[in-house]
C-alpha cells in the first residue's frame, strides 16, 4: 500500500507513516517498497505484544466462557499465549484457587492475588511467548495433579493435533497436558484449522475446545468427528 493511501486512511501525515514503516520494517512485520509498503507472509512466530491485539474480543469471550469451568478448590494449569492471559485476568478474583503456570506474565498478574495459590516453573525464558521451558520447567510439573489445564496452541488440526512454533515449548506444554484430568484448549478462530511447526499432543488427548464462531466450519466439524467437544463463542 502507498504511503499516500495510508496517510489518508490512518489520518497522520506522511512523515509520521513513514517513520513507522522503518520501525515495523526492522521487526520483520512488513517491507518496504518504493513509495509504500507489503505486507509479509508471516511464517515466523509474532511475539506476544502483538498476538494480543488480533481477536481480542474473541478472546475475552473465550477466556470468560473457560473461566464457567472453574470452581473453588480446583487445581488448573495455564499455559503461555494470549488468550490463557485474558483467562487468567478472568479468574484473577477467584478463591480457594491453585494455578500453575510456566508463563511468567501470567505469574507476574496473578502473584500479587493473595487468595490464590500460585505455582511458576522454572526453566528457560522465550522473549517471543514469556513462557518457561525446558528439563527444568518439566521437572517443576512432574509430580503435580491438576485437574484441568488450559493450553494456548498456535494451531489445531484433526490430523496434526495441537501444534506450536517451538518444539522445546511443545514438549513442555505436553508434560502439562500428562497432568491433567481434562484438557481444554483456549484458541481463537484463526488457529482452527493450522498447523504449526511442533505438535504438543494429539487431539486425543483433548476434551474440549473453546473458540469463536468465525472458525471455519469444515476444520471445526473434523475436530468433533475426532471427538473432541467444540464450543463456540
């Protein structure tokens, strides 16, 4: 798209378009071209600040109908991803709670509620996800009884299963799931139907999904001859 165009749909001058095309060019979300920019097709993993403006509201409703699932006393597990943060910030208030999580920005919003139990991994920092992985973060869960986890996925298929972009973080997140009594996995439209790089688990071992209703048809009904529950929102 032209600088000219942008200016005009954005309302902001042309230097000030300009000035943030270089700044998005050096974060690799675009290229510049003569006159304009294109956008990339992005095959790479966006860092978290900018996954958590795509479908925000999708993701607060997903995140409010997840936090339905959860009573007083029970042990969950939250992985990393921006739609279990809305979740989190959902179940912020509640009581008699016991979280685990290997997502430091999920750790640091919920450490300062007193009336839940928090539990952080250890292991190795992403900067793209906040999440802790690794042999360290998966021997903090070994051990551990939850009674369900909320796992973020960068991509769910029938055939693949869950997928993410690390293979690392998709082991780890897998080594929650083999804690959990019941899986539910938290994603918005987009995901439904992806693939990612590295599989965190089968849809076998899923029970539910919880998503919106722009997810595409076809990919949502194989999930539900896979037998996994699809809730839409």
């Amino acid at each position: 798209m032209a600088v000219a165009d942008l200016a005009v749909d954005l309302s902001a001058s042309p230097a000030t378009i300009r000035r943030d095309l270089v700044h998005l060019e050096r974060q690799r979300l675009l290229a510049r071209t003569h006159g304009g920019a294109i956008a990339h097709a992005v095959s790479y993993e966006l860092p978290l600040r900018y996954k958590g403006v795509r479908h925000a509201e999708s993701k607060r409703r997903i995140a409010s109908e997840a936090a339905t699932y959860v009573t007083e006393g029970m042990a969950i597990g939250l992985t990393g991803g921006t739609t279990a943060t809305e979740l989190a910030r959902a179940l912020a208030d509640q009581q008699k709670l016991t979280i685990v999580t290997n997502a430091l920005n999920i750790a640091s919003e919920l450490a300062v509620r007193p009336k839940l139990k928090l539990i952080v991994t250890g292991g190795v920092v992403r900067s793209e996800s906040y999440e802790l992985s690794g042999p360290i973060a998966e021997a903090s869960l070994t051990g551990l009884n939850l009674d369900v986890a909320f796992i973020g996925v960068d991509g769910i298929d029938a055939r693949a299963g869950c997928t993410t972009h690390q293979e690392v973080e998709a082991h780890t997140n897998g080594v929650m799931i083999s804690c959990s009594r019941r899986v539910v996995v938290v994603a918005d439209s987009s995901k439904i139907g992806k693939i990612a790089f590295a599989r965190i688990c089968e849809v076998a071992a899923v029970s539910e999904l919880i998503t919106d209703r722009d997810a595409d048809p076809e990919a949502a009904a194989a999930l539900t001859d896979a037998g996994v529950r699809v809730k839409f929102v």
